[in-house]
C-alpha cells in the first residue's frame, strides 16, 4: 500500500503516452495524492503531490494538449486535489496520535490497578499480560490477581461488564475482596461467595441492576507444589492446559454457573446457592502450563467474523515458559484479526515446573 501511490503516478503516464491526444490520466495523478495521504508521512504525501502535478508537464509537451483551457483545468484540478492530500494526512495523523494517547493513558490506569504478579509464586513460572482493545480507547474492567495463601497459591481473572470508571470501581472492589477471602476462605467456593456479594453490595451501593453488575470470573488453587488443582468458573471461558506433547485441553466444569453478581444476598428466598458453581478438581502435571484469559481472545474474529480458536491455533506451537507463551498469544491474536482487536485481553500462564 505504501508504494501504490508511485505505482499510480508510473501508471498514469503510461496511460497518457499510450492514449491519443484529448485522453487525460489526471484523475490517477489525483488519486495517487489521496491515497498517499492516510498511508504516509507529510514529507511523503507533500512529495507525491508535487511528483503527481510534474508528471502531467511531459505528457502536454510531448503529444500537446487539447486545449489550453482543458490544460489549465488538468493542472487545477490534481494541484488542489494535491493540496486536500497534506490537510487530510494531518488530520490522519492527529487523530491516530489522540487515539494512541488515550489508548496509553487506559492501560497505564489499567495497569496501575491489576497487581501484575511475581514471576515465581508458591514455587510456579508466572507470567500475565493486558493488551488493550485497538477499536476503543476507554478503560476496560479485565482483571487478574495472584496470591500465595496458606491454602496453596489462588488467583482469580475476570471481566467485569462495561469500561470506563464503572468498571475499574468494579474491578478494585472485586480485587479487594479476593485479596481478603483468599487468605481467609478455606475453599473456593468460600471466595467465590465473598467476591459474589462484594460485588452485589456495590451494584446496590450505585444504584446498578442486577443485570447490568457482573463479572465472569475463574478462580484457581493450586497447592501441594501442584499437585493438587481445583477450579471455580463463574460464567467465564474455560482455561487451556497445555502439555508438552499433547494437544492443549480445556478445563471444562461439570456445569455452568451464573456470573459473580448475579446470584441474591439472601439465597434463602430463591432457594440454596447454585450448586453448578462448585469446585472442581483438573490434572496439572509438571511441565505443564495453564492458560487463563478473558474474551477478548476466545471472542477475537478476523475479517470474514470468524472466531479464534485457542485449541486449533495453539497446536503444536512450542514455547519455552509462561512469558514465552503470552507473547505467542498476543501474536496468535494480531495474527487473527489484523491487529484491530474489538475488546481487551487479560492473560494469565501458570508453569508448573519439572
């Protein structure tokens, strides 16, 4: 695309030098300025402009013009078409550097409120990433969160809905509120409880309905060296275990459960708590390396709107710990959709080590 303005201007005059006299390429010569103007720098848009406007002078010496008023028109016409170039590139430009302002400045917010983890914890390989959505600049309410416990070490990701200060008021208060239950909580489904009414007592607090507050959440254990996984899912995409020389495996829960948020304060109206949101246990051999993430991975679609598939796209692809393996993701995903990503991306890789 970069070069397809020259290609334009050379095509043009051949057009011109092969057409009999009173045939004119000016409109190529034209177009050559304006699809400079979003592709390429002010220097190389002002440069195509004035290559454009040359390139009409021999073709008027060499086979003569039809006439002089005609001429004058030509040269008017790719000369202001040339000039509307240089306006629209700097607006372009302007615009792209506003957008990627605000894009830095919403994940340096978002940054500054997930507490990245260590890269070693309890004894496993660590690694998260946030990648902001390209079609929008606002904050987005992904979350994760690691902790050592005296119960093995827990974490949590999520997605709490909507962006934008709503979201990060949510996501602080689920934070904090898995920060305090995973210390104190002696099962997952304790946390999992703590964190449900936290944030319904927020949603209350705003003034938020019920269907408009919620977050889908995993919360893992890991404990015994790694021995022992268990797996709360809360309406969230399943984590993919990944074993060298396996296919990767989703970590399917027995049954589906409602999203933090969505379950009453006082379960005694509406009957006992929703059961398809009990633990699970999952086999995490040494070696091998969980992969939690939100959905702006398992819903990323490419042009045509067809979905990434995590299992298929991660097949067979080698990588050397959790780091290694979200920039292979983030790779997977720009690879996927071109690089316009219509929603953020929370990763989290846990490594069990041999």
């Amino acid at each position: 695309m970069r070069v397809l303005p020259a290609l334009l201007i050379v095509f043009g005059l051949a057009v011109d030098l092969a057409m009999p006299p009173g045939y004119s390429a000016a409109p190529l010569f034209a177009a050559a300025a304006l699809v400079a103007a979003p592709l390429s720098s002010l220097r190389e848009t002002v440069w195509t402009g004035v290559a454009a406007c040359l390139a009409m002078l021999p073709v008027q010496v060499l086979q003569g013009s039809g006439g002089e008023i005609e001429a004058a028109t030509e040269k008017a016409t790719v000369l202001t078409v040339a000039a509307l170039a240089v306006l629209i590139n700097r607006v372009v430009v302007l615009g792209n550097r506003r957008l990627a302002s605000a894009r830095g400045i919403a994940e340096a917010a978002q940054r500054a409120v997930l507490p990245f983890p260590a890269p070693r914890t309890g004894g496993l390989g660590i690694a998260a990433r946030y990648m902001a959505a390209q079609a929008d600049a606002r904050i987005g309410g992904d979350l994760f969160a690691v902790q050592d416990t005296p119960y093995g070490v827990r974490l949590v990701i999520g997605d709490v809905r909507g962006k934008g200060t709503d979201a990060i008021d949510s996501v602080v208060v689920v934070l904090g509120a898995f920060r305090e239950a995973a210390e104190q909580e002696p099962d997952l489904e304790g946390v999992a409880r703590r964190l449900d009414r936290a944030l319904s007592r927020e949603g209350a607090r705003r003034g938020i309905d019920a269907v408009e507050g919620f977050a889908t959440a995993v919360l893992a254990e890991i404990s015994d060296g790694g021995e022992k996984l268990r797996l709360v899912n809360r309406g969230h995409p399943d984590p993919l275990l990944l074993c060298p020389g396996q296919s990767p495996r989703l970590l399917e829960p027995g049954g589906r459960a409602l999203p933090l948020g969505l379950i009453r304060l006082d379960t005694g109206a509406s009957g006992p708590p929703d059961e398809s949101g009990r633990s699970y246990a999952a086999e995490f051999p040494p070696g091998a390396t969980l992969l939690f993430y939100t959905d702006g991975l398992s819903e990323a679609r490419d042009a045509r709107g067809v979905f990434l598939d995590p299992v298929e796209q991660l097949r067979d692809r080698p990588f050397t710990g959790p780091d290694d393996l979200l920039d292979l993701v983030i790779d997977t995903i720009g690879w996927h959709t071109g690089s316009e990503t219509a929603d953020d991306t929370a990763l989290l890789a846990v490594t069990r080590p041999v």
